[in-house]
C-alpha cells in the first residue's frame, strides 16, 4: 500500500518545476469565451406573474354547466437577441368552481419561436394534471401532454392572437371518439382559440375565447389574463 502511495510523488519529483505559475485572468478568459457562456450572454430573462380568470361553459345543448376558473401563472420569459427567437417557461394553477370547488388545473410548459415587432408564432409541450365533476357531468381526472400552436399578429400596443391545440391523455374515459362525433380533431382532445391583448405599458390585459372538444361535449370559455 504503501508503495502505491509512493509511485505518484516519485512520478511528479521526476518532472520539471513549471518556471511560473498561470496567470488567474487566463482561466476568466477561457470561461467567458466557453460555448456556455456565450449562449447565455446571448439570452435576455424577465420573470412574470399573471392573475387568470375565465368563464366556462361545459356540455352540450340541454345539459350545460356554468362553471368559475381563477388561478395564477407565473415564469420567465426570455428572447434571442442574435436571432428572432423568443420563448416563456411557465407553471399555472386554477381552480373550477360551481358553488363549490369542481376541477383543478395544474400545468407545467415551456414555449419557443420566431418572434417579430408586428408578429410571433409559438408552441412547446404543456405538461398538466385536470379534472371536473358536478352533479351534471364529469371529466376524470388526467394527466396529459398538450401541444399548442399560437399565432400573434399586430402592433405592440393591440395585439390580435389566434391559436389551436391537440392534446393526448392517460385516462382512457377522456379520450374523443372522433368518428361518434361532428366535430373536427385529432388526438385525444382538440380546441381553438381566439382573443386580443392590449399593452397599456406596466400592464397587459388580454380577452379570449375558447372551444375545445372534449369526450363529454364541447368545453367553451370566455376569459381574460392581466399580466403585470
């Protein structure tokens, strides 16, 4: 044992002193040029929170239920600046109530693409765990992996955004049989979107209509976000 322990000082004695130690600027100077840093030198961050709340309408004619969401999102948004890319990484959570507490929204996505002053294009993988039930109709509780393509088009200051998603769902009960129903689809669910956000400098407020197919009818809302 101990001559293993000698063999590595015998091998050093037997190299020559380095005549001056490296200079510490030289390894700032390798760390500021690595591959790493020059990514992240390139990317601008701003955290953000959003109060949300919207009205749903669930089921078809004749057995609607009007139901409450409220919740709160927050994350970071992020933009290229050598490139057009711009991105948002965001958690979200909402509760649905009809006179009591009925579902849960629970999300978790990361979103990326080209963006411009007039437009931005958009899309990424929204993880999320939901669920509803009332006296009149019921959607199992899931988790699922939704994939959502929006489109902003206008000026800052009155931005229009249109928008579609498909998403895919462990609960065999929540998936769509799509040829026992008129409506359009692929994946286990389908919806669209539509709305306007207005920038009024330190705050963003945005209004929107939602449809979405769901295998216990169509799920509309009418909502709105303030992002401050």
């Amino acid at each position: 044992m101990n001559v293993l322990l000698l063999l590595p000082a015998l091998a050093l004695a037997q190299e020559p002193a380095p005549e001056s130690a490296p200079e510490p600027q030289a390894e700032v100077a390798v760390q500021a040029t690595s591959p790493f840093h020059q990514i992240a030198e390139r990317w601008t961050f701003s955290p953000y929170w959003d109060p949300l709340g919207n009205v749903s309408i669930y089921g078809g004619s004749g057995n609607q239920v009007l139901a409450w969401n409220l919740g709160l999102q927050g994350g970071v948004n992020y933009w290229d600046s050598q490139t057009i890319l711009a991105g948002r990484t965001r958690a979200q959570v909402m509760g649905t109530f009809v006179g009591g507490l009925a579902g849960t929204d629970l999300r978790l996505g990361s979103f990326i693409g080209p963006q411009e002053k007039m437009w931005s294009l958009m899309s990424g993988l929204d993880v999320f765990r939901n669920g509803f039930t009332s006296s009149r109709m019921s959607l199992p509780v899931s988790w699922g992996v939704e994939l959502p393509v929006v489109l902003t088009f206008g000026p800052p200051e009155v931005a229009f955004l249109a928008g579609v998603s498909t998403a895919w769902l462990a609960e065999p009960s929540r998936r769509v049989n799509w040829d026992a129903t008129p409506s359009f689809g692929f994946g286990h669910e389908f919806g669209w979107r539509a709305g306007v956000a207005i920038n009024m400098g330190n705050l963003t407020v945005s209004g929107f209509y939602t449809k979405r197919s769901t295998s216990r009818g169509p799920v509309q809302g009418f909502g709105f976000n303030v992002g401050i």
